[in-house]
C-alpha cells in the first residue's frame, strides 16, 4: 500500500487528520473544495472555518469533560489545540478564540508542511481502492453529491440529514423518590425505561409552558421537513393540548408504585449508553433554546435536579450509523479503503471533532505501514469519543454526542470514614475521572511514541 492518504473535507477533522499523518511521515493529498464552492453556513477561503460559535466551550480540564478533551489533545500534540491556544480571546473560564487568525495559523501550517498537498476541490463520489486509503471528514454540511455517493454505499437508512435530538440526562440526577422502573404493560425488561408522572394539574402547566417557551430559528440553510414520528415536542403541543398524551407521554400500561394509581401523563427515559449512566428523554426533541430546556424540563417530577449531558435540538447534520458500519479503527467495513472522520460519524462539536480527526490520522499512518493500532485506553476522552462511535446499543436511535462524564466508565466504590463503599459523586468524581484520563492517556501516548 502506498504511503500516502487522501484527506477529503478541510474542516476541523480533516486538518486534524491530515497534520497528524504528515508529522509521522506518510503524504497527504487534502481536497477542499473552497474556494471553487462552499456550504451555504462557510463565509471564508481558510481550511478549519469555524462557522457558528468561536467558542471550544470549558477549558477546565478537571471538572469539564471537554476540558479534559482539551488537555488530552494538547498532549498528543493536536495542531487544532496549539492555533486554539495561539488564537485565544478572553473568554472567563471557557476557550475562545479569534476565528480568523485560527483559521489562518492553521492554514499556513498545513500549506507549509511539505507532506502535504492541498487541492482546491469538490470531491462527488467516494475513491475507489485504487485510489488508496482515503478519509472522509467532510463534516455536517457534507455537499449533496458526495452525501448520495455515501448513501449509495452505505443503505440510504444508515444516513441521516438531520439530527433529531432528544435531551440525555445523567441517570443519577434524577430522583428515585418520584421516578421509577417499568415498561408499558411490564413487557421487556423493567429497567428498560424509567418513568416520571404527571398529575393533571402538572401536565397542563407543562404544555403551557412548551408553547410558551423561546424557541431557536432555523438557519437560512436548515430547512428540514418534519415526519410524524419525530416531531418536536413543543409543534407536538401545538396540534393540541393533549396531542402529547397520546404521543411520548401517554400513560398507558404503567402504574406508579409510589402511589398505586397510573399517572394522567408520564415522562420515559430510555437507557442511552453500555454502562446506563444516561438516559434520553423519549420523544422530546426539541427547538426550545437551551435554557428553556433546563427550566421547562426541571418541572417534571423526577427532573427537578436533573443535569443534562446533552440538550436537544433539530438542524442539519450530515451523519452515518457508525456503531454498525465502522470497524475499530474508523474504516467503512464493506469498504476498508475508506475511513470517516469528525462530525459525520456522530461526535457532536468542534473539539470532538477534532479527536476524532486525530485518531483518524494515527489509525490510517499504523495502517499504511501494516501495523495494528493501539486504541486510547476507554478511561481517557479519547477512548470515550471512539466508544459512543461504536456503542449500538440503541442503534435506531443514535444521535450524535458531544464528550460528556456520562461517557466514562463508572469508577470503583471508595472506602468511607465508617468502613462503607460508596461511590463518588459530584465534582469529586469528575477530578477522579479526569486525573484517571490523563495518567491512562499518558501511558497511551508513550506506547504510540
């Protein structure tokens, strides 16, 4: 096999991808078809645009799970982290930074890397073998031809063009007082769903307050055509006010053991990854503006201190089902000439997108020189970034994901004062989980060289 790859998308993930193939020697060839054509959300001729917010949100590598993500990238010597940290604006405790001279430094840095070459131009239909080993990071506004080319490959039913995304809640935020275990009719097994009720009086105010809420305006190139059976839940309770409980709120085949009565109107949560550390809202994707989630949400008993690790929302978003059409190491399973990067596989923001980017690049150089890659360790952020990648667990229902705690796996009981094991919660877990990340990330990165 060649020592070369076609890198196809300048985005985040692409530049990512290609900087860390190039610094371990292999030649990269990275299309982008700016300045030619761009999606209608790019503005700029630059490779890694950051076209909505110029925040990498939290930079608290302790207490924040993107932080952490931050500093793992900063260790493994990420280009996308040095243009960030170069480019920074004051932002208080979050990781901003000045889009243009972002865009620019890495640019520059990839335009004078001689490994690399960049060809200024649109990519329609996925290489053939014979092209070598290719990587697709093409991102969320993926152009229509090469989307269809992809659909082609993978089942049209594999791609999706719009999240729809329900909020994920932190399992042990919600209180089991008021909530609790069952499926509808006791089918399947209990723990299934867990179950929030509603009295009348509650539901009624709930839906005022879903009508009422701010609610997020479409961009000019977001244009989605809703289907019936994912509705938003605030134009679910436009159609009327008790649409809901006859939708993802009908109380039917459930009983709540703490009153013996069935609830007017019930609120399920469905496990949402391997270790049932979250749980999705079931049918509650929403347009609200994300403060207005937090506070209508938290009216439902069984919510009111729930944390969420993810909000919901509805916009365009090019994304495939990885967990059933990528291997271990990124590659399409039915074509392992191609690999996919960043956002398109169903990691959610920038810097996730990155890492996804990095690993992209550290896998295919292994693999161009017949070695096996070593996969981050499932402590780290990395680990957890590739995990939700192949985490099927509710397969019909992936969503992408930014990094969250709630990805990590549980940590073990620690002793207490009194001789009883008790797991850690709060902010202690989240420096126990980050200090664990980076000593497993730094014997990783010392294995890899």
């Amino acid at each position: 096999m060649s020592e070369q790859v076609n890198v196809i998308g300048g985005g985040l993930a692409g530049a990512e991808a290609a900087w860390q193939l190039a610094t371990r020697g292999i030649n990269v060839k990275l299309y982008d078809m700016k300045p030619h054509k761009r999606s209608p959300a790019h503005k700029s001729d630059g490779l890694a645009e950051l076209v909505c917010s110029n925040s990498l949100r939290s930079d608290d590598a302790m207490y924040n799970a993107v932080g952490l993500l931050h500093q793992e990238m900063r260790q493994a010597k990420s280009l996308i982290m040095e243009s960030a940290d170069k480019n920074k604006v004051p932002a208080g405790g979050a990781l901003a930074v000045d889009r243009e001279g972002f865009s620019a430094y890495i640019t520059e840095k990839l335009q004078s890397h001689p490994l690399i070459e960049i060809i200024a131009k649109e990519i329609t239909e996925l290489p053939k073998s014979e092209e070598g080993l290719s990587i697709i990071a093409t991102g969320p506004l993926t152009s229509g031809t090469l989307a269809a080319s992809i659909s082609e490959a993978i089942g049209g039913e594999k791609l999706s063009f719009y999240d729809a995304i329900a909020p994920v809640i932190y399992k042990e935020s919600i209180d089991f007082e008021k909530a609790w275990y069952q499926s509808r009719y006791d089918k399947g097994d209990k723990f299934d769903y867990i179950n929030c009720p509603l009295d009348k009086e509650q539901y009624y105010a709930f839906v005022e307050e879903l009508l009422a809420g701010e609610k997020v305006e479409f961009h000019d190139f977001e244009t989605p055509t809703y289907f019936d059976g994912c509705l938003p839940v605030e134009v679910m309770a436009e159609r009327g006010k008790d649409t809901l409980m006859y939708g993802p709120m009908k109380p039917v085949g459930l009983t709540n053991p703490h009153t013996g009565e069935r609830p007017y109107a019930v609120v399920q949560l469905r496990q949402d990854n391997k270790e049932d550390t979250l749980r999705n809202m079931v049918g509650f994707q929403t347009k609200l503006k994300h403060g207005e989630q937090m506070r209508i949400f938290r009216t439902i008993p069984g919510l009111e201190n729930a944390v969420f690790a993810r909000l919901g929302g509805i916009h365009k978003n090019t994304f495939i089902k990885s967990p059933i059409l990528l291997d271990d190491f990124l590659r399409l399973k039915k074509m392992p000439h191609i690999m996919f990067a960043g956002q398109i596989t169903g990691c959610e923001g920038y810097v996730e997108s990155a890492s996804i980017g990095w690993l992209a690049g550290y896998f295919a150089a292994e693999i161009i020189r017949g070695n096996t890659p070593h996969m981050p360790p499932r402590e780290t952020a990395f680990g957890c970034q590739l995990a939700h990648l192949q985490d099927d667990t509710d397969i019909e229902h992936y969503q992408p994901m930014n990094i969250n705690f709630g990805l990590f796996p549980e940590l073990p009981k620690v002793e207490t004062s009194k001789g009883k094991l008790r797991y850690l919660k709060g902010t202690e877990k989240k420096a126990a989980l980050s200090a664990r990340a980076l000593k497993a990330l730094e014997g990783w990165l010392d294995e890899i060289g």
